[in-house]
C-alpha cells in the first residue's frame, strides 16, 4: 500500500509543523515537501484536450491522457485544464488540487481518469494518495500487469 501510515498521519496532522518531529518520518517528509510546495512537474504541449487531474503519459514530446491498457506509463497528473496545442503542466511529485477525494485512499490509473479502485484488468499503477477531500498527494509507482 503506498504509504501504509498517511491514513493516520492525515487524519491528525495537517500543517508541516504537525507532522514535524513525528515517527513517521518517510511519510511526513513527503508530506511536508506537498504541503510547502516542494514538487516537480514538467511542462510539455498537449498532444489532445487534457482535463484536471487527467493521469498522462508522453509520445512524441507531448502529453496525453493515459489508460490502464495500452498507454499506462504515467508520468504525472494534470495541474490544470490544457486546450490541445497550448502547455500543460504535469505533477510528476507532490500536491494537485482536485475536489471529492476520498483522505487517506490511494488513487489508481483508470481508463483515461484516476480512480479510487484499482482496474481489474490491464496495469495497476497507484499515482497517489489523498491527503484532503481536496488534494492528491502525487507518487506515481510502477505499473504491475494483471494476468
């Protein structure tokens, strides 16, 4: 489970200064890098129209939106909704603010979206954990293929 002890830490802690000093500290460094703005990103053109939050992968030096069958290498989650052609921002690690998550659950690649379940078929690729109802912290994992 990606990590196994924000489900508490979230519940309790929720300003750097909460989490400092605290046992956790795997978890609460990464935390406190999401929660101070510590991230990375990268910024290609759109290969198409990417939405919020839109898991997304690279081809030919642009991003598109990713699914859990064929086009599964995520590499970041969207920050913003990108017209196609224009820049899109990337979240490759730390905070995307997005509405109606659930804290404390891991999100998983989905066909074309993040969801809360992991996909019966096709890859598993965890791309993060809800820290608030409204933001993700992103830890894009390594996809697992489904036999």
């Amino acid at each position: 489970m990606l990590f196994p002890k924000v489900r508490a830490i979230s519940q309790r802690y929720t300003t750097p200064e909460e989490l400092a000093g605290k046992e956790d500290t795997g978890v609460a460094a990464s935390l406190i890098l999401a929660h101070e703005g510590l991230t990375t990103s990268m910024s290609l053109e759109a290969g198409e129209n990417i939405t919020l939050g839109d898991p997304l992968y690279v081809s030919a030096n642009k991003f598109y939106v990713a699914d859990n069958i064929a086009n599964f290498r995520v590499v970041a989650i969207a920050t913003a909704t990108t017209a196609l052609g224009l820049i899109c921002e990337g979240r490759t690690f730390g905070s995307v603010v997005l509405s109606g998550l659930s804290v404390g659950t891991p999100y998983f690649l989905g066909n074309l979206v993040i969801q809360n379940t992991p996909p019966v078929a096709g890859y598993v690729v965890c791309v993060g954990q809800a820290i608030r109802s409204d933001l993700l912290l992103v830890n894009i994992e390594d996809s697992i293929l489904l036999s």
